[in-house]
C-alpha cells in the first residue's frame, strides 16, 4: 500500500486552488472545473467541489468542515515561506518555532479553514529523518 494523496472538498475550487499555488509555488494540474491536483515527489493535495461528492457517496463530504486535520509542506526554508505568506494569508496562527521533535514549523490556515503546516527539519535528528 502506498499513501499519495489527500482531497480537499470545497465550496470554490478556483479560490482554494489559487490559494495553494501561490502559497507552495506548484502549479495545478486541472481535470475538470470542479477537480485540480498540486503534485509533489511524494504526495498529490487534491482539490474538488462538491458536485463531486455524490460520485462517491452523497452526502459524505461537506466543505470547510475540518477542525482536525493538518495538511504539511516540506520545504527547504520555512523562515523564507513566512515572509512570503506574510500579508496574503490573513491568519497566520503560528510564527515559525522550533518544535520539539526537531522541526520548525509555520501553521496557517487555508480559505476554507484547512490547518497547513510548513516545516523545515532544524536539528540532526530531524534532517536525517527527512534525508531523501
């Protein structure tokens, strides 16, 4: 088994889209107006509108309804991601800090309310962990 993506269902995928690529810097890749994917080496963040639930599951899905999930982001200088959201995202919850597992990290939330962390791996521990 392999893990390689996470869907986001939303009210406004353009809005959300666009969101993501200016944050990440990753050009979506669009299927339908209602379906885009931001892929990485490792993991696709998709993105689809809520005329796509009753294809799975009427019902199943509502949009910005997530309190428990944190989507995360990898990159090479999260210092440097800060300053780039400063001022287009409105709610930064928290500036970057180094956690206690070795990796500092940036929390912030998405258009539709989404917990999205960009961390980098500060202490040995942690880079080895992330060393590809």
């Amino acid at each position: 088994m392999d893990f390689v993506s996470i869907r986001i269902i939303t009210g406004d995928v353009a809005r959300l889209v666009s969101f993501y690529e200016k944050a990440t810097g990753i050009p979506a890749i669009w299927s339908t107006e209602d379906f885009a994917e931001l892929r990485t080496p490792h993991a696709t963040l998709a993105v689809a509108g809520t005329r796509t639930v009753p294809l799975f599951a009427p019902g199943s899905a509502h949009p910005a309804d997530n309190r428990s999930v944190i989507i995360e982001f990898l990159v090479d200088d999260v210092d440097r991601v800060h300053e780039h959201l400063t001022g287009f995202v409105p709610d930064i919850l928290n500036a970057p800090t180094t956690m206690p597992w070795g990796n500092r990290s940036l929390l912030v939330r998405d258009p539709d309310g989404h917990l999205v962390n960009f961390f980098t791996p500060v202490t040995p521990a942690a880079i080895a962990e992330f060393a590809h």
